[in-house]
C-alpha cells in the first residue's frame, strides 16, 4: 500500500511537472480549486479529460496522467532538431501552424531513442491557439493506439507552444488522392487506408471515456513507411457525452465540407457527426474528388451531394470511380465500400452506423481480388489480349480493325471517365485548392461552449 501510494503520487507530481504553468489562466481562488479537486479525483484514476481542468489553477493538478512518457522540450533544442526550422524542412501548415522536420539524435533526451521527428509550432494568427495545444496534450498525450500518431512531446515556454510528433514518411492522404503525391495510389492501398483510420475512429468512440475526434479529413490522416494510416492533430478534439446526455454542445468548427449537417445546424456534437466526416473522405477515396471543389460545373461542386445518389447504382459507381486507377479496382469491393459511404453519409445521424459496424463491413473486403487485371513487369496486364485472341478468324484488313476498335470498347468498359482530362488532377484545382477552415458562430451562448 506504502509503495502504491508513492506511485501514484510520483505520477501526479509527474503531470504537475508536464503541465505547470502551461494551463493558461486558470482562475477561482482556492476554493474554486479545493471545489475543482473535490470534483477530478474519482476512484481508480481514469483518463484525464479538458474538463477535468476547467477552473483548475495551475497547481490543481491532481488527477494522473496514465501511462505517459512525453517528453518535454525547450525551443532552443527543437530549433536545433530542425536545423533553425529551416525552409527545406518545411512539411506543411495547418489550422495550428506550420511543421517542419526534425531528428533527434542518441541521447537527447533520457528514454528517447534517435528518431526523425514533425515539429508543430503555433501561429499565432491562426485559427487556432492554446486550447488546441492543450487539447492536443492531454488527449494522445494518454491515448495509445496503432492508428493513432504517436506525440513525443510539446514545449511550453513562455509564449511558445510547440508540438512534437513521431515523422510520418509519406505524409498526408490528401496529397496522395489529389496531388498524386509520389504517385497513384493503388486500390488495396486506398482500402487499407480507409480499415486503418475507421479503427482508429472506432477506438475514440469505443473508449471507457469517449472522443469524438470533430475533424477527421484527408489531410488528418497521415501515413508511415508501410502507408498504414494514423489519425493526427486532436486540436479540436471533445470529450464524447456521458450519462444521460446524448450529446455535446459546442460552437461548431471543422473544415468545410467534411461537418455532419445537424452539426452545423444545431451545434450538437456526437459520435455520429464523426461517421459523416468519416463518409466523406471514404467517398473521396473512391472518387478520386475533394469533398469541395470550386473548379467543377456547380452541380459537382458538392461531393456528397453530387455522389451520394450514385453510390448504390454499380453502373453509376463506375462512372464517378477514381479514373487516375485505370479501372485497376475491385469492381465488388468497390460497390460494398459505396454501400458503408452511403450509409455513413445518411442524413438522419440514427442511421448512420457505429464505427466499429463500419470497420467489420470494410475489412473483409481486403480479401476480394475480383475483376483486378494481372500486372506484369511493365505495369497492368491489358484484358483486351484476351479478348482479340478470342475472336473468329478474319481478313487480316478486318482483323486490323476489329483490334483498333476492341480496346476501346473494353476500355469503356473498365474505365467510364477515359480521358485523363476528366481527372481532377488534370483540372489545376486538385493540386493547389486549399481547404477552408470555417467556425460557424451560431447563438451566443453557443461561444461560451466550444
């Protein structure tokens, strides 16, 4: 009991260190905080979560971080991991600010092993600031998880306020699907991306104390060396609702495009407002297509709106298909993905089904290998070999004909959008729109709850 008991108060020392002084104003006086303990300390510790903090002063930090090993940094040591956040380094900008590259080396750091890093520092005119740097901290600084991005640390000093994450090799799906960044992705790739991150979705909401992640979009779900998915950038992450309550108020924010619509609308928050955001980007995998796009005729501006309808049509399915495969796809595979799309995208959130129903219908169609050409050592297999050797012997002026018109019809066939022109990236939109990150303001007093 003795030696337990200086556990757990090595810990909760541990997470004064981690976050003194970085909570920003905490306000209430000693008995806001005495009442604020009274409220955090439950039986058996348990997840740490925003609101366990609200009102909290800086001291009052009583409940225990589990199993957290960041580590902290100062500005000095990431501006020396990133070689002076230099341009060559730059990654990419978010809603947080910009990120950068970074290494660091044997040593640095007791317990760290070398390692390239992404380093996320805060804009301070940016959409957002401290509350999403917290937010950031306190949620995958305890939540561990293969399809999740693993956060090594943070800085807070003085005004600063930096992230550091494990380096993800081939960066984000949103470059991959619209700037064909390195290349193409293959249709198995696509699938057991969009397995990865609704497993990832599925342990947020499953959780004792569930999340629900608000901003799951392409450009959130990073991918390492072996191109497994990871769901990154907690900033506007909540705490899902517990008890009797259905669902969580608060002023509505995300990225335009990927927002349930009773979200918008009413600024209720629940795990089936994820399901939506999670249909989107599966509907941008199959298609090939950002949820917004204002280079396209107005009626396909939409995607939801746009694809939905097609979705249980398989000759429908075919022609809104991602044209950059080549008809190199799983036709069964395809329809069923469309199916989950369809639902997830229903506008009744009592509809849509639960993460972990989403991840039990996509699995399996990793398995399915049906109307996938063969690809030799110069790429795919054409299907129209087999379809000329197969034909009636002919005067060879016929024959000649017959072998200049049959590829074409099974290219139709395979591939409904033929021209590369009708690709989006072939628009000069894919590659340099850039998403929109919105806030909706709905009632007042709807501010005082995000």
């Amino acid at each position: 009991m003795r030696d337990t008991g200086r556990k757990e108060k090595a810990t909760t020392s541990a997470w004064r260190s981690l976050l003194g002084g970085c909570l920003g104003g905490g306000g209430g006086g000693r008995g806001a905080a005495r009442e604020g303990r009274q409220r955090k300390v439950r039986p058996g510790g348990g997840r740490l979560s925003i609101t366990d903090l609200n009102g909290a002063a800086d001291q009052d930090l009583s409940v225990s971080l589990v199993g957290s090993n960041l580590h902290v940094f100062s500005v000095a040591e990431l501006r020396g991991a990133t070689r002076g956040f230099v341009s060559g380094n730059f990654l990419g900008e978010g809603g947080f600010g910009p990120v950068y590259k970074g290494f660091v080396g044997d040593g640095a750091k007791k317990g760290l092993k070398p390692q390239a890093i992404a380093v996320k520092l805060w804009d301070p005119e940016g959409a957002q600031g401290h509350k999403e740097w917290l937010a950031e901290v306190i949620f995958l600084g305890q939540l561990r998880h293969p399809n999740l991005v693993k956060l090594v640390g943070y800085c807070c000093e003085d005004e600063h306020r930096l992230l550091v994450y494990e380096y993800m090799e081939h960066g984000s799906l949103e470059n991959h699907l619209f700037k064909q960044i390195p290349a193409v992705l293959p249709w198995s790739t696509r699938l057991n991306i969009a397995v990865g991150a609704a497993k990832g979705l599925a342990f947020l909401h499953d959780a004792e104390k569930p999340v629900i992640y608000r901003d799951f979009k392409a450009s959130n779900i990073l991918l390492d060396s072996d191109y497994k998915a990871k769901l990154s950038d907690f900033g506007l992450a909540k705490d899902g609702p517990e008890g009797d309550d259905t669902h969580v108020s608060t002023r509505v924010m995300g990225t335009h495009g990927y927002a349930a619509p009773e979200y918008i609308m009413t600024g209720h928050l629940t795990a089936k407002s994820d399901v939506y955001s999670f249909g989107v980007v599966l509907l941008e995998i199959l298609t090939g297509r950002r949820s917004v796009d204002k280079t396209r005729p107005s009626r396909e501006q939409n995607l939801v709106d746009f694809a939905r309808p097609c979705l249980k049509d398989p000759l429908k399915l075919a022609r809104i298909m991602d044209p950059a495969m080549e008809g190199q796809y799983s036709a069964r595979a395809a329809q069923s993905a469309a199916l989950v799309a369809y639902r997830c995208l229903s506008g009744s959130p009592k509809n849509r089904p639960d993460m972990s129903a989403v991840v039990d219908a996509l699995e399996p169609l990793l398995g399915l290998k049906d109307d996938v050409p063969p690809v030799g050592p110069l790429g795919p297999v054409a299907p129209v070999v087999l379809f000329v050797a197969a034909a009636e012997p002919a005067a060879p002026a016929e024959e000649e004909k017959k072998e200049q018109r049959a590829p074409r019809k099974d290219v139709r066939r395979r591939r409904p959008m033929s021209s590369p022109k009708a690709s989006p990236r072939k628009r000069g939109g894919g590659g340099g729109q850039k998403e929109e990150f919105w806030v909706w303001h709905l009632a007042a007093e709807a501010e005082q709850k995000a």
